[in-house]
C-alpha cells in the first residue's frame, strides 16, 4: 500500500531513554502478527523534537510491502540512532501507533492498483481524473474482482467527513472503502464510457433522445432497440447487486424516468418495457448521478 500524494497524518512519537539521540524512523505494518517494515526514512519528516518525544505535524505513511488481505492491521513506528555513544534500534512490536485509542485499524488499498488501470474510468478527454481516491477495503477489491464494473471513486487517503456530511474533497459519503461510483452498463454488455455515463450522461440521453423521435415517427429502429436494451441492462444490474448493498442510487429526472417508468425523456413510454415492478427498495434516484450509479456495500 502507498500514499501517492502529500495527503499526511499528524503523529507523536515517545521513547526511553528520553536522551537517546534518534537518525532513523521507519514505519510498518503488523499483518497477522508480523511486522512489515518500510525502507523509507522519515525523519526529515520530524518537525520538531524534545527530550523523548519527535513530533511530526504531517507525515505520509510511505510504501509498506504489504498485499491486500483480509482482516485488521496496526501501524508501528521503529526508531534507530543512539543511546551513550551506542547504537540502538527499538522493537517494532513496541512502537504501534493508536488512533482514537484504537491500535488496530481496517486497511485500505488502492484498488487501481490492484485491478489495473483498465478498469478506472475517468481518463478519457475531458474528464481526466486526477486519481488517488480508490482507496478500497479487501472486501470492496474482492467484490470488484468478481465482477466487470468499471470504478473511479472509492475512498480518499486519510480523509473522513466533515461537519457538513461531505469529504474535503467534496464526497458524500466515499470515506469507509466500500461506496463506490461505477459506470453504467451499456447495454452490449459491456460498460463503455459513452453508454456508461460520460459527460453528465449527455451520450445516454442523446440516444434516449434519438430513440424517441424515431418512435414518435412510428419506427422502432437501432436508437430504438439500443434505449431498450440499455434500460433493460441497468435495470437488471442494479437488482443484481442490490443484495450486497447498503444503498444504491441513480440518476433522477430523465433517467429516473427510462429505469423507473420506461419512459422516454419527453414522457412518452418506451416500445415493450413498461414500469420497473421489481426495483430494489434499497435504490434511490438523485441529482448528479447520471454519470454514475453508486453503491454502499455492506460491510
């Protein structure tokens, strides 16, 4: 697991002897009882240090050698230097960092790193995604495994919910490592950027759009048969999925109304779908979800 940007965490490191002169800090992981250490030196990282205390205002957590596994990890701090002109290092299995007096915590891992660059939307022209915010839970990387989805955001580095219910990076939500945004289905069974969602959902519209003025003029053509399909296909993923869910949510309006009602965009039904009797209790339909569908798995 890596941090890749400046996103850091304050920390308080305490030792004995208090006179000890410390030239080396290493952090690492404590995976089933193992410690995993880190070969970066943070500390250039101290801010300032007093007798038996270092204090870091903003350390990044650097690239620990660690896989992605189930279970709770702790983060441990190791010390080098010297104690009486002699050289020392502190046990690693001493040195575990509590957070929220909690000394174990539930990992994080970067599910573009695990799954492949293939599998995260967002860079196509126009809507570059500056990434760093997949941070995945085993569980989440293992559900996306098993499936095709196409994700971008998952959880940001170090970054909970404010006061206000949104990230600073502006998410609701996004910030336990299971909510995740994924393409829609296109409805060839795939989840290409245009038909997943790309660009507000402009693409899924102008082809709803398409399929409506071929219907109106008494033709059920190739937009015809597309619409029907992609509402077909959205429909049946999204109840597919809506056992693993805490919540689901899609877009409203002109969307809720194809998935919702088999409606076209300008109200008139859509050949051979008619309302959508089994939707999922646990989906909602929202703004700013049309170049998305969203899920919250359960733990």
């Amino acid at each position: 697991m890596t941090a890749v940007d400046s996103w850091g965490i304050p920390l308080d490191v305490t030792f004995e002897p208090k006179h000890a002169q410390i030239t080396g800090v290493r952090m690492g992981l404590v995976v089933d009882g193992e410690p995993i250490m880190s070969n970066v030196d943070l500390s250039a990282a101290i801010a300032s240090r007093s007798d038996g205390q270092l204090h870091f205002s903003d350390v990044v957590v650097p690239r620990i050698p660690a896989t992605a596994s189930q279970g709770k990890v702790g983060l441990v701090v190791e010390l080098a230097g010297t104690v009486d002109g002699r050289t020392a290092t502190s046990d690693a299995a001493d040195g575990v960092i509590s957070f929220n007096g909690s000394d174990t915590f539930v990992p994080l891992f970067l599910a573009g790193d695990e799954l492949g660059t293939g599998r995260r939307y967002g860079q196509a022209a126009g809507e570059e995604d500056p990434g760093g915010d997949s941070w995945a839970t085993f569980k989440t990387i293992n559900w996306l495994k098993s499936n095709g989805y196409r994700f971008n955001d998952v959880s940001a580095l170090h970054v909970a919910q404010t006061a206000s219910g949104r990230s600073v990076l502006d998410h609701a939500g996004h910030s336990d490592g299971a909510q995740l945004d994924l393409r829609y289905a296109d409805g060839s069974g795939g989840y290409a950027d245009e038909l997943g969602g790309m660009n507000q959902g402009s693409h899924i519209k102008s082809m709803l759009d398409a399929a409506a003025a071929q219907a109106a003029s008494g033709g059920n053509g190739p937009s015809t048969a597309r619409a029907i399909a992609w509402v077909k296909a959205n429909r049946a993923m999204l109840e597919s999925e809506s056992g693993a869910a805490r919540k689901l949510h899609a877009g409203d309006g002109w969307m809720q109304a194809a998935l919702l009602d088999g409606n076209f965009p300008n109200g008139m039904p859509i050949p051979g779908l008619g309302p959508w009797t089994t939707k999922p209790q646990r989906l909602t339909f929202a703004p700013s979800h049309y170049h998305h569908w969203h899920i919250s798995l359960k733990p």
